[in-house]
C-alpha cells in the first residue's frame, strides 16, 4: 500500500513541476513576442514620423506654389 501511494505522489509531483515548466515557458514567450511587438511598434511610429515630415514638406512647397502663383496673377490682373 505504501509502495502505491509513494508512486501516486511521485507521479502527481512529475506532473506538477511539468505544469509548472509549461507555465515558465508560456511566460518566457509571451514575453519575447511582446518585446518583438514593442519593436515594430517602434519602428511603425519612426516611419509614421517620416511620412509627417514629407507631407509636411509638399504643404509647404504647394503653399509656396499657391502663393507664387497667386502672386502672378495678381500682377498680370493689374
């Protein structure tokens, strides 16, 4: 009998620390996939950062633009 319940509680603990090792892994990759998201959340904000800055850039060469002409045409109307 005392054989019996020394193998069950053998098995049980097997069965535990392989939980708990699943568990820690589990963790472990979450944690890596997070960090892989942080980083391509990174770089998602520097190329929006880019794109900022050359909308920004055609604003300001088509207001130029505008403005040049508008200029024009108030010089030709006159």
């Amino acid at each position: 009998m005392e054989t019996i319940l020394t193998v069950v509680v053998i098995i049980l603990a097997v069965i535990v620390m392989a939980m708990l090792i699943w568990l820690i892994s589990s963790i472990f990759a979450n944690r890596r996939e997070i960090a892989g998201q942080s980083a391509g959340i990174g770089l998602l904000q520097q190329q929006l950062e880019a794109l900022k800055a050359a909308q920004d850039g055609t604003k300001e060469t088509l207001h130029k633009s505008l403005q040049s002409s508008q200029e024009t045409l108030s010089r030709n109307l006159q």
